[in-house]
C-alpha cells in the first residue's frame, strides 16, 4: 500500500491514533469525541468542517461515533469513524476548506454529480469546497480527514480559478504518496503527543507544505486555459499546429515531439516555461475547449455529450466530466443547459420582434 504504511496500519487499528500521549503539547489543540447520538456526532465534525447532515441507515445498530482531531495552526487533522451504517450528506457550497480524505479501514461510497466512486484503503479523494457530496459510510469504515484552508491553496494564484470541485476519489499515485508520507509523519508526532510542532516556525511549515502539496496536485489537474501562439518558439507553434489537427486522434508525447522536430525532453521543458502547462496537459485544454464548443453549437438540437466526449479522444465520461469541470467551473451538462437557455431566449425575442408592426 502506497502512502502512510505502518502510520496507516496503526491508525487504522485505533481510532484515537491521533490523541494526546504526552503533555508535551498544548492539550487545547487535541480533542476526542465518542458518542451514540448522531446530532453529538454532526456538532463535533462541524466545529472542525461545515454543517452537514447524518442519517442512521440501520437503527437498530447504534451509533458508535469516534472522533479524534489535532489542530496545527489553521490545519486540522481528523480520524472519523461513525460505527454503523450512515449516509453524510453536505449540500452547502463556497465552503472555506479544502479536506484531503484518506480512507484508513473499510469502505465508503462517494456520491457527486449522480456519479458514485468508492474510496477504499490504498485510494484517497480531495474534497472540494464548492462541490455537493454524498457519503455512505460502512459499519467499519474509518478514514483520516485533513482540513486545509481554502485561501492558502487559491489566494494569489489566477492559475486556481476552477479549484473548488477538487479531486474524486483515486488510487494513491506518486504524488499523492508524497503527501501522505509527509501527513504520515506528522500524525506520528501528534501520537507522541506532538512535541515536535512547539515552534510556531515549525508549525507554520507543516501548514505551507501541506497546503503547497495539495496546490500542486490541483494544479497537475487544471491545465491553463490555451494563449495566443506568440511568444513562444518555433518548435512549441509546430506542436501546437499538430494538436489542433490531431484533437480525434490518440496522440503520444513522442508524436508531438517529432511534429515539432524536438526531443520530448526539450518540447516539454518548452510547454512548461513558454504556456505553463505540459504539452498533454495543453492539448486536453484544447480538447475540452473544442468540446465546449459543439455542446454550446448543438444546443438546439439532440446533444449527446458522450459522443463529443469520444469525438476528441476522450472515452472515459466521467474523468472528462471531471477535467470539464476544473477547466469551466461548471459541468458539461451545465454548459448544455445554459446554451439552450439563451437559446430559448433568442428564439422567443425573435418571435415577438417579428409580431411588431413595421414602422
């Protein structure tokens, strides 16, 4: 299992992993709730979250809610364990955090958009604070919640604007791992009581680094909208020609490269300092743009998003509905809605202007 290894083993063995062990730590900053009401269990997850909504599934197995939380700084970690079978429910938006899930034992089902994944141990999900979830939570099932500010992972970058849907539910991949070894960490020293984050220095650092990580990752998953093509060398305009012509096919690096006449390595390097975003980055940008536009063209007729999805290479609906919704803020769907909308509006204003009398 990629990620927090013997941390992971460990929490997921004790729910209270993350309770004080020392008072070598402002005791303040840890807390621990145990509880069978389920209003008990919503008021301790929304003083370190948002205002949600539990439901028991099976009431005759009583709750057996855990909660253990450390805070540092403005960060907060979390275990969570409800004991029975619920579903938790967050319909708010515009919510002032973003909240790394990583599931320690068991399974929960994620539900966003009508799209349910499953997040299971060995995978992890970055909620995002303006997207609407659903989770149905096993009788077993215990996961880690890391709540980051959403100010330090949007301020002052114009490259965030889309962040807030976050990231669905994957397998820890390389640079998720590096995140979690770092959170592995850090819950290690909060075991021991967290003697280690007496700096303010030090504990100002571990906010930055977690907060940097997760940028990153975001980052990795919102290729910068396309720019005109000046500016830029010879060898990035050729390889842009040849993604415009390219958007159906199914295209590797190395064929970029050799329509540009580089190597990978140089046409790479090029991408990231001339458009800021790696070449296939830059042409899944340019695949969801020209998607947008055949769905916002096909408004008024029988539009079928998948097809235009497939028509530009990407099969998968549901990870194009995702890239979709980083790069507008608004799911395909939307788009579709909104388009026919206006274009309800345009047809009507031409009716009546065609009633009126000429002058």
């Amino acid at each position: 299992m990629h990620g927090l290894g013997q941390t992971i083993s460990a929490m997921a063995k004790d729910d209270f992993f993350l309770s004080p062990r020392s008072d070598g730590f402002s005791a303040d900053r840890f807390d621990q709730h145990r509880a069978t009401d389920p209003l008990r269990a919503i008021r301790s997850v929304a003083e370190v979250f948002c205002p949600h909504e539990v439901i028991q599934r099976d009431r005759s197995n009583p709750l057996d809610f855990r909660h253990s939380s450390a805070r540092i700084e403005s960060a907060s970690i979390n275990q969570i364990s409800y004991g029975s079978e619920v579903d938790v429910l967050i319909n708010s938006s515009n919510r002032a955090q973003y909240i790394l899930l990583v599931q320690l034992r068991g399974q929960m089902l994620v539900e966003r958009e009508s799209a349910i994944k499953s997040l299971e141990p060995g995978s992890y999900m970055l909620m995002g604070p303006d997207a609407q979830y659903r989770f149905v939570h096993e009788r077993d099932d215990s996961h880690l919640a890391v709540g980051i500010p959403r100010r330090l992972i949007e301020q002052g970058d114009e490259a965030a604007t889309g962040f807030g849907a976050g990231i669905d539910p994957e397998v820890i991949d390389e640079q998720a791992g590096s995140l979690i070894d770092y959170l592995g960490f850090v819950c290690r020293e909060l075991n021991r009581g967290g003697g280690a984050f007496q700096s303010s220095i030090v504990r100002g650092g571990v906010v930055d680094s977690v907060s940097g990580m997760v940028k990153a990752m975001l980052n990795e998953r919102m290729p910068p909208r396309p720019r005109p093509l000046a500016g830029a060398p010879g060898y990035v305009r050729r390889a842009e020609l040849f993604m415009e012509a390219s958007l159906a096919d199914e295209v590797t690096i190395e064929a970029v490269a050799s329509a540009a006449g580089v190597s990978a390595r140089t046409l790479h390097d090029g991408f990231k300092r001339f458009r800021g975003s790696t070449p296939m980055n830059w042409l899944r940008a340019l695949r969801l743009d020209h998607a947008r536009r055949d769905i916002v063209a096909g408004a008024d007729s029988s539009v079928n998003i998948l097809a235009i999805a497939n028509r530009y290479g990407m099969q998968h609906g549901g990870r194009f509905a995702g890239y979709y919704q980083r790069q507008f803020r608004e799911s395909p769907s939307e788009t579709l809605r909104s388009a026919r909308e206006r274009a309800a509006v345009a047809s009507a204003s031409a009716c009546l202007g065609g009633d009126q009398p000429e002058s």
